[in-house]
C-alpha cells in the first residue's frame, strides 16, 4: 500500500478515535474498544429510518481484532508501525489529560474516596 494510502487510512482510524474517545470502553466480550452512549438509543429512536445502525456502529465496526488484523495485513510491515505509532500517541495525549484532572482535582476525589460509603443512593438528590 502507498504511503499517502497508508496516511488516509491513518487519518481514518484518528478521526474515529476522536469522535468516540469521550465515550469508548473495552469490552473484553467482542475484545475490542466500542462506543458506549446511554443516549444512542434515545437518538435511535427519534430517527426516522428505524434501520438505520446505532452511532456505535463505526468503531466497533472497525476496530474489531478480525478486522484490525485485516488491515495490518493490507497496510504491509511499516503501514502497521505508522498506525500503531499514531494510536499510540493519541493514547498517550489523552492519558496526560486524565493525569491532570486526577492531579488538579486530587483533593476533592481524595474527600469523595474518604467519605463514599458505597450507597449510590446519596447522590439522587
């Protein structure tokens, strides 16, 4: 595969990731990351093609491990290093946001820990 095939596929899978990362987890059931929003089916429903696929659709689509291997095989050795490297760095830009905010805001989660007496209830009012 070509370079600038190999940077529009990158682009792709980058541009996947930005779009779900606020709402992304592993689901170790299909043993890749989907998209998880408590108001797709709210949206779904207020579609009017019924048919129409969930907005999780993209990245469980394409970030499956069937189809990660898939496109490792087409993008060739330096392909997959170039992907590989690219999702990397955005792992690593987005873990330094979340050390911040865990640092920026240690005292409060620190008061939250100390006082959480596991009732989940306490926080309906």
């Amino acid at each position: 595969m070509g370079t600038k095939s190999v940077h529009k596929v990158v682009k792709f899978y980058l541009d996947l990731l930005n779009d779900d990362a606020n709402q992304c987890v592993y689901s170790t059931n299909t043993k890749s990351f989907i998209r998880v929003d408590k108001s797709d089916e709210h949206h779904h429903s207020n579609k009017k093609d019924k048919n129409a696929p969930p907005l999780s659709a993209g990245l469980e689509k394409y970030a499956k491990p069937s189809e990660m291997f898939a496109l490792t095989t087409l993008l060739g050795t330096q392909g997959a290093r170039t992907l590989d490297s690219a999702i990397l760095s955005f792992i690593a830009v987005n873990v330094e946001k979340i050390k911040l905010y865990l640092s920026v805001n240690e005292v409060s989660l620190g008061q939250f820990s100390n006082h959480f007496s596991g009732d989940v209830t306490a926080f309906e009012r």
